[in-house]
C-alpha cells in the first residue's frame, strides 16, 4: 500500500502525495555544496496511483542568506506548465532540469536552491484523476 499523508510529509518521510481532485503543491530545498561547480541536472521521482497524464510546473528559485526568494528579481527558472505521461504503480523519474539549469548557483556562499512543484489536477489535461506520490528529486552537479 501507499502511505504518503495528502499534501504533508509522510511519517517516514518517504513522500508527499498530491491528491488527484485538486491544485496541490510540493517543496523542498536544497543547498549547494561546497564542492559544486556545475549543474548537471534535476530528476524528480514520482509514483502514480493510475495511468494519464499530469499537469505539472515546476519552479526553481536559487537564493543566499538576506535575498528574499520568488520576488521577481532574484534567480528563478521554471518549466512552464505542461503534461508529463504516467505510468500505473511503478516509480518513474522525470528530468525536469529545464527547471533549473538557468540559474547561477555558487558554492561556499550559503547558498541554497528552492524547488517547487505545482500539480492542477482539476485542468482538462490532467488525465491521470488520481493521487500522485512525490518521492524525491535528485540533483546531480559537477
């Protein structure tokens, strides 16, 4: 069985679930390291209740300590709205590094990656009508 709690992070922390009859949104951050030096990419894995499509968009936003994030001014990336194919019952990664390799991240500088999922699943092209389960993303840097 399943068992994300909607919209919250589940006792094991394992995933959020995005109910499948509502707009719903997931968060997470993420700290550049001290080691980074390039951004290679950002895979989101995911597991669907049923088969159709989601109506996604995905915005990233990358801040340091004393910026205030999602003002319109500091650096933010996004991929906009658009249908991603799910699968039934089984984990499936989706790259949505579109949604943040237009930022400029530093290293060392306290510097952190803001990472927000948006799912309409009351929009005609969401198809999928039921829950979807956010289990994690994967950023891979150089």
């Amino acid at each position: 069985g399943h068992n994300c709690a909607a919209n919250t992070i589940s006792d094991g922390g394992v995933c959020v679930r995005m109910l499948g009859d509502q707009y719903s949104t997931v968060g997470t951050v993420w700290g550049v390291p001290s080691d980074f030096s390039a951004f290679v990419s950002l895979k989101m894995f995911v597991l669907s209740h049923s088969a159709g499509n989601l109506y996604l968009n995905i915005r990233t936003v990358a801040v340091a300590a004393g910026e205030q994030p999602w003002d319109g001014s500091s650096d933010e990336d996004a991929i906009a709205w658009t249908t991603y194919a799910a699968s039934y019952s089984v984990v499936q990664v989706l790259d949505v590094s579109a949604a943040m390799n237009g930022l400029t991240l530093v290293s060392g500088n306290d510097h952190w990656v803001g990472i927000h999922v948006r799912r309409d699943a009351t929009h005609n092209d969401d198809t999928q009508d039921d829950n979807l389960d956010v289990m994690g993303f994967e950023v891979i840097y150089s």
